[in-house]
C-alpha cells in the first residue's frame, strides 16, 4: 500500500480530481470530522457530491470519524489561529498544543492494525487521505502521515 494526503483548500474541482487520477488514487479516506464546506467554492467537496464523484471515477470512498480531531481539540487550533490573526484556510502549521492533544487523545487510541486489516480487505493500494487545509503541515493529516511513517514505515506523498 501506498499513502497520499490531499487537501482542497487554494484548489479548484478539476484541479482536486485531477491529482487523484494522476496519482491513481483507488482508496479516499476521508479523515474531517464535518464532512461539509460552507460556501460554494468548495462544494465539491461536500460529504454527498464528493462521494458521487469518486464513485464516478471508481474511486473507493471511506469515513473514518476515528482518525478526525474532536471539537475540544479543534477549538485548541482556532485558540492559536486567533492569537496568531490566521485564518484557517490560511494556516501554514499546528500549533504544539493541538499536536500534543491530538496524538494524545485520537492517534493513540486509533487502531492502526484495523486500518490496514480493512484496507487490504478492500483491495486498497493507492490511499489518499483528506482533509481541507491546503498544506499538510496546518493540518492533523501530517499527524497520521507521521504515525504512518515513523511507526509502520510507509512512506506519504501530498498531492
């Protein structure tokens, strides 16, 4: 198996699409704990509208609500986002306190052994893992990419 993080922010709808079939992308593994954008510009990536799209591709569409940041933690961020007057779509990394509480309380408890039990079930081998921000390092995808790496060896590409 080999793993890719995407995001969508700063991306358009072809753009998006257009790296998981370049990248042939079989497995998308939504990794949000809401699996809605507001507004319009990124629609396409609401929860109904982005599985259609990815079933139209043949792409395999998975929610893992385990591996997503809870309210508490997420609050954390938007406490640092504001101190630094940075908006989420514009956050170019975590802050510490966020890192130390999501490996602490999500990364932990998560079942990895299980992740990859069903993952080979369903014939995964390309694996993108999704969540919005635009760069890997402003979000918790980093986190699982990092436990991915260090613990099992994998390697993660962003796409």
């Amino acid at each position: 198996m080999e793993f890719f993080t995407i995001g969508v922010y700063n991306s358009t709808e072809k753009d998006f699409f257009d790296k998981l079939i370049n990248n042939n992308i079989d497995t998308f593994c939504d990794i949000r704990q809401r699996r809605g954008v507001r507004g319009a510009k990124y629609s396409f990536v609401n929860s109904n509208r982005l599985q259609q799209r990815l079933t139209d591709l043949e792409i395999k569409y998975g929610y893992i609500p385990e591996l997503a940041p809870t309210s508490e933690i997420r609050e954390l961020q938007k406490e640092i986002d504001l101190e630094k007057g940075e908006l989420k779509r514009e956050r170019q990394e975590l802050g510490k306190v966020f890192i130390i509480e999501y490996k602490n309380k999500i990364l932990k408890n998560f079942d990895f052994d299980d992740f990859f039990e069903k993952l080979d079930q369903i014939g995964a081998n390309r694996i993108a893992l999704f969540c919005v921000e635009e760069f890997p390092e402003a979000c918790h995808r980093s986190i699982v990419s990092g436990a991915l790496n260090n613990k099992y060896n994998y390697q993660i590409t962003d796409i």
